[in-house]
C-alpha cells in the first residue's frame, strides 16, 4: 500500500519474531517449480521490513525471489518533513541489511542482482513512493541514486509539486515541475515509477518520458473500477514507450471475494498482457511476506499505518493463497496452469522488470 509506518507494528512483534513465525500454522506450500537457469524472480515493489529474520528470508529465497524494489519510507509525510524522514529511514534500511550480508545484497544496479543470484542472496533495491523528499531541489535526485534510491514515484495518493495522485478529483495532470524532475531523473538514471498517479497525470508524464517507465503496483481498471488501477489506454502506452506495468497483490484492488480470490489475480495478469504483450507485465506484490492473520488486532495494526486511505471494509489485504513468503511459487504454479510457455513465465515473474532496470538503472 505505500505507507510503511513501521514503529506499531515492530513495538508489538520486535524481539518475539521468530518465536511468532514458529507459533504459525504451518503454510501448505505450492509444489515448487523451480525458476529455469537464468531466469530471475523480480518483485517490482514488495516489502522487506526490518524485523524479518533470518527464517522469514530464508523461506522468501526458496520461493525463488532473488531482486525486489522496497519502499523505505512513509509516503503519507508531509514535504516539509519528507526529506529528513527519508535520510533516517534509509540508514535504518542500510543496517538491518548490512546486519545480514548471508542474505541480502543492497542493490544499486542489475549486476547487484547477478551476484545476488550467484550466491543465492536478495538483491533489495530502494524506491521512493512519492517525490515529496526531493521538494523544490532538483539537485536532490543525484544525491538520492547516490544514497542507493534506484526508483521514484512521482506522486503518492494526493497532489504534490509534480502532479496528482489517484485520490485527487479533478486530476491537474503533470506540473512543469514534474516534467523537470523527470528529466533530471533520466540524467541521473532514476527509474520513474507512476504507480499511484491519476490517470492524465500518468499519461502525461509517460509522454514526457525519453525512458521507459514503471507502473510497479496497480491492477487492470476495466476489471475492477478501484481509483487504485490503470486505463488499458495508459497500458499501452507504458508498453509502447518499453516500459513494464506490476500486478499487484492487493486484494481489494483485485476483487470483492474475501477469500476463493486467487483466480482474480490471474484474471488480471491475463489482461495486462492481452494490453500491454507479454514483454511488458511484471509482479508487483506490494505485500508484506509475512504471513498476516485474519484477525481484529492485525485490523487494527493495518488501519493505524494506513490511516484514512483504507476502511475496515477493505480487509483482508492479502489474498488467501499469496498470504506468506511462498507466494511466488504459487504464481509460477498458476501460470503453468494457465498454459503460459517457461519463457513467458519467466517474462512476468521478473525478466521484464529486470531487463527494464538494465534499461534504465544500468
């Protein structure tokens, strides 16, 4: 969802992580289908939070998953304190994984990844999921992809100095500010990321981009009229400019079954590649890995983090299948089924969003 508000949750669970995560019903795990050689897991947005112990990564790495992009900060905060926030996030970020070097490689480039597959590592990339941290000062971008920030979203849910989130009504479209950022961020090899963003406001920032884009966490709106999800118009267009369009995990996103829903996040990978071709969808879970109960206190904890963004209508989050580290296997399960060939498998569960970062990142 974007917010990452951690200090709730981590104050009910710090020290007792793996004892919760042993005190678990045991997860009915899928079948394995291992990836084929050379193939990469590539979550285009997920979470790894700073609580996951070594177990919790362990079992994320069985599920194949070798890169992810990570949100390291709250986007909800306000610019005046965005900037400040973002530093002390990021260096807690830089500590837990230097804490794991067994596990993670902090990644700043595609040959981050490489060598994370090589030695059966996470390669953890940084993203922003508002440009509020940049405020007014463009030269903020070179110092962020020197701090190891790889992608920016350009808006989170409200409006901002370059544009308007999917919340705001009218849409104002992309600023002249926004088309300065972007283009700064082109220089600067920052993956621009327009999840979130109105609908005109992300069109016009993917057709004042001279690089491919990134809709890293959004669902198909023809199927599913959530202020949340992307036109096929702009589909298309983030397609048609090289760029690639995450699936999200969402589950209210998806559909309105609280549980039995598993189909309906095939149904959507199935029409973004009838949208975009199957060279340009990607995984996007923007799901926690841990295996969240369904429970009044996780309720609770959720709607503390999210604030007013998200109702109590609204839970679960998670679909019942992808609820937990293994869920990657369960997507490579569904996509065989779904008679996908090993190569487009391999397209959607991260060849694309990598070859997208090559692109782009270097």
């Amino acid at each position: 969802m974007g917010s990452r508000n951690w200090s709730r949750r981590d104050l009910l669970r710090a020290g007792v992580t793996t004892a919760a995560m042993a005190g678990l019903a045991p997860l009915t795990e899928a079948v394995a289908t291992p990836p084929a050689p050379g193939a990469v897991v590539f979550d285009a947005l997920g979470e790894i939070r700073t609580v996951y112990d070594a177990n919790l990564v362990d079992r994320i790495l069985d599920s194949g998953t070798r890169a992810i992009a990570v949100t390291i900060t709250d986007p909800k905060a306000a610019e005046a304190d965005a900037f400040d926030l973002m530093l002390r996030d990021l260096a807690g970020y830089n500590l837990y994984l230097r804490s794991m070097p067994a596990h993670y490689v902090q990644a700043a480039s595609v040959a981050d990844v490489d060598e994370a597959v090589r030695s059966r590592r996470l390669a953890v990339f940084y993203n922003l999921q508002d440009s509020s941290p940049v405020g007014g000062d463009l030269s903020r971008v070179s110092l962020l992809r020197r701090l190891g920030v790889t992608s920016i979203q350009l808006t989170y849910n409200t409006h901002n100095r370059a544009g308007s989130g999917c919340f705001e009504d009218p849409d104002r479209g992309l600023t002249a500010f926004g088309r300065e950022l972007i283009a700064e961020m082109e220089r600067q090899r920052v993956l621009l990321d327009l999840s979130h963003a109105g609908m005109r406001t992300m069109a016009d920032a993917i057709a004042a981009s001279a690089r491919p884009v990134i809709v890293s966490h959004t669902a198909c709106k023809v199927l599913r009229a959530h202020r949340r999800n992307t036109t096929d118009e702009n589909m298309r267009a983030v397609a048609d400019g090289g760029g690639v369009v995450g699936i999200t995990q969402i589950r209210p996103f998806l559909t309105d079954a609280r549980s039995d829903n598993l189909e309906a996040y095939f149904r959507h990978i199935d029409h973004a590649v009838r949208v975009a071709g199957i060279e340009h969808v990607g995984i996007g879970s923007d799901r926690d890995h841990r295996v969240i109960a369904d429970t009044p206190e996780e309720l609770a904890i959720l709607l503390q983090e999210e604030g007013p963004q998200l109702s109590p209508q609204d839970w679960p989050l998670y679909l019942e299948k992808l609820n937990g580290p293994h869920r990657m296997q369960v997507i490579r399960e569904g996509l065989r089924e779904r008679r996908y060939s090993q190569s487009d498998i391999d397209r959607l569960m991260g060849g694309n969003v990598l070859r997208l970062y090559r692109d782009v990142v270097g």
